[in-house]
C-alpha cells in the first residue's frame, strides 16, 4: 500500500525529471569545459540521447540509476508498491536501452552510458568523457572547440 494519496503520488511523479537532470548538467558541463559542442536530446535519433556530438558521430546518454535498473545501490533498489506495474516497466526500460544502444552502435555512432552515480566523482568522468570524446576527434581528423581557438 502506498503511503501517498493518489493526488500526491501523482505530484511527486510528475517532479520526476527526464531532461536537464542534474546529472546530465553535470555532464554538459564537463563537455563543455573541455572544448567540446554539442547538441541536446536529438529526437530524430533513436531514444533521443541527451548530449549528441555530430562531428564526432558520438552520443552520450545519462541515465538514472534506479529508473534503468545499474547494478549500484540505488539502482538494485527495488518498488515496494504496485510491484507488478512497476517491476515489468523498470525490465522494459532496460531492454529499450539494450535495443537502442545495439541500433545506434549498427548505425555508426559510438555510444558512452553515464550512469547517476558516476557524476559523483566529478575528475574521474571528465576523464572518462575526454578518453571518449577525444577518440572521436583524433577519428575525425581534427581539433575543435577550445583547441581550434588556442592553435591561431
């Protein structure tokens, strides 16, 4: 049973962001710092990644720990209530990830997951986004951003 009444469940879910988290600020923030440009939630590629970097044919997704199921604490956490709406969806949303990450990857981009609790170490992932992203600059043949600057 939940605790809520239906009219502040409803309330409380609807607070329930699913762009301009504050992970994926902190994402954008760090791609940002280091150079690089992007474009924000894309619709017309497949499950509409939160950062898209064309140049590069790289997209980065940031996703929720519990809402896509990682395997930390907060994403083994498990409903307490309405258990059987709630377990099938939370399956389904880690199967549409699977499918969406397989047809990007068929469809050329690289692709990088950043889950929630990863944007807590705030150095390691921006080294992780420079080791990604860098990749597919040295790929694309060029520098750009901060580094274009710079060079003249």
């Amino acid at each position: 049973m939940d605790h809520l009444s239906p009219g502040a469940r409803s309330r409380a879910m609807r607070r329930v962001r699913s762009h301009d988290t504050t992970p994926e600020r902190i994402v954008r923030s760090i791609a940002h710092s280091l150079g690089f440009r992007f474009r924000l939630h894309r619709r017309d590629l497949l499950g509409s990644p939160d950062l898209t970097f064309p140049r590069l044919r790289a997209v980065v997704f940031v996703h929720g720990c519990y809402w896509h199921q990682h395997r930390c604490p907060r994403g083994a956490r498990q409903p307490k209530t309405n258990r059987e709406y709630w377990l099938p969806k939370l399956r389904r949303n880690v199967e549409r990830d699977r499918r969406i990450l397989r047809a990007l990857r068929r469809e050329g981009w690289r692709v990088l997951v950043v889950w929630e609790c990863q944007t807590r170490d705030v150095e390691r992932l921006r080294r992780r986004l420079a080791a990604f992203l860098g990749a597919g600059r040295r790929r694309a043949g060029g520098r750009g951003g901060a580094e274009k600057k710079k060079a003249r």
